[in-house]
C-alpha cells in the first residue's frame, strides 16, 4: 500500500485505466465519460459512475471509493436499506472502538473539506454571536440572546424591519402605494437610518443565529453521513490508497482488524484488487 511520497511517481490516467479494466472483468459495469450521478462517483447494484470531469487521480481515489461499495454489497445484501453493518465486515473487533477510528480516517481525508470549513464557520460564527451579545449586555444588563428583547422588538416591530427577525433577505410589498421594497441584512444599517447601534445590532445577532443553526444542521446532516458503514469502510479504503501509514496512526485498531480480514479472504475480489493496485 502506498504514501503519499511513492503516490507522486503514479501515472494516473494508466493505473485508472488498468483499474477500471480490471473491475470491469468482474462483471460490473463502468461508466466514465459522463458526469457521475452522485457528482464524482456513484454506485449502485452493478454498475460504477465516475465523473470525467475530475483530474486522474481522483478518478483513481473515487473508483476505489465506489468499488469498496461494490464489495461492501456483495458480503452484506442489506447495504441499500440500511447503509450496511460494521459488524459484517469486522465480525470480531470491538466495534465502537473500530467506529471512532473509521470516523477520524474518514474526517482526516475528506476530500472536500466540507466537515473542516463547516467546523470552521461555526466557530467563526459563535465567537460573532458572542461579541454582539456581550456589546448589548453591557447597555443592557437585562438582556439575554435565548429571548426575544421586548425593548428592541417593540421598536422594531413598528417597521419593515421586523421581516429581518426572521428572515436575512426580504421583498415587502407596499398594500397602500403599491410597488416593493427590497431589505437586507448586509444593508441594515442604510434600509433603516433611525436604529440605534444596539437595535441593528439585535437584528444582526438574530441573523447569525439563524446562521449558526443552518451550519449546525449540516454539520449534522455530514457526520449523520460519514457515519454510515458503508460510507465508513469505503472512505477507509480509499484512505489506505492515499497514505497508508497515515491511516495506520490515526486508526491502527482498524488497520490491523482490516489486514486480518483481508489475509482471511473476507472481501473477496478487493484483496487482489489491493494487491495489483496499492
């Protein structure tokens, strides 16, 4: 298996295409030319979509991705209702255990970057709220950011501004003159000249909360994915191509139990698949 370090000397576009040769032989139907259904690559029952508009070595990355899926499916028949289980990969190892380390692999190497700059927002956005609240609690002792501030909002209410407690963009409609109005949260300031600095302030605090909750979701929504066996043992393999003694100090719990199961046949065609490409 391969470092990062010999990974340099790979010539991408052959080794993809001696790859995806060999998947092909087994019967599994791969596409290459178009756009994959799941953007970089996908899998389902038998067939492999990788996306051709992605560079050759993530091509190589992604088919080892989807091709652990094809696997994953063929020793557990369940993976497409529930995502699989750990258990039948690693019928023996501790699984909670195997899970925490498959999880930090799978953070380690995400190749989006997705869960690190979402993490990285939510921190930004948190200190943001924090600073804003600590400014209105030092005029307003009385004021908590969990509650709505009656003061502020009584004011507020009597304007259009009140669409921006809830929402950070708005086109309000005028019922007597006719015509719209459009507000923004990035124009507060100028929409609405006669607030006070703790009013547009309040309202700002609102907005990022709205914020932090949208990225706490997806947060959410990304870790309830990473997650998923099959997502799991996938991102595994896939790491194991890109920096095998990476993997190994993050997870080498997981490594060991992996290379047991794998000397004992335990998934099928991806031993050899291992041992002609990694």
């Amino acid at each position: 298996m391969k470092t990062d370090d010999a990974a340099l000397n790979i010539d991408y576009e052959t080794v993809f295409n001696k790859m995806v040769e060999y998947v092909r032989s087994l019967g599994v139907t791969v596409n290459t030319t178009t756009k994959a259904r799941g953007h970089q690559g996908f899998f389902l029952q038998n067939r492999i979509d990788i996306s051709a508009n992605i560079a050759a070595a993530r091509k190589i990355e992604v088919l080892i991705h989807e091709f652990t899926h094809y696997i994953h499916s063929k020793i557990d028949t369940n993976i497409t209702k529930n995502h699989g289980q750990l258990e039948k990969l690693f019928p023996d190892a501790d699984i909670p255990r195997l899970e925490l380390e498959l999880l930090a692999v799978t953070k380690c190497f995400d190749k989006n970057k997705g869960y690190k700059l979402l993490q990285s927002k939510r921190t930004a956005i948190m200190s943001e709220i924090k600073d804003i609240s600590q400014q209105l609690k030092i005029q307003h002792p009385d004021f908590k950011r969990s509650e709505p501030y009656k003061k502020f909002e009584k004011i507020i209410r009597k304007t259009d501004a009140k669409y921006l407690l809830k929402y950070d963009r708005v086109k309000v409609k005028n019922a007597f003159f006719g015509g719209t109005k459009d507000y923004s949260i990035s124009t507060l300031g100028t929409d609405f000249p006669q607030f006070e600095k703790d009013i547009i302030n309040y309202i700002l605090l609102k907005s990022k909360q709205r914020m932090l909750k949208r990225v706490s979701s997806r947060i959410n929504r990304l870790n309830n994915y990473y997650k998923r066996p099959s997502e799991l043992f996938a991102r595994f393999v896939e790491a194991l191509f890109v920096d095998t003694n990476k993997v190994t100090q993050i997870a080498p719990y997981a490594y060991l139990v992996f290379c047991k199961e794998l000397t004992n046949n335990r998934y099928l065609e991806l031993a050899e698949f291992i041992n002609k490409f990694f």
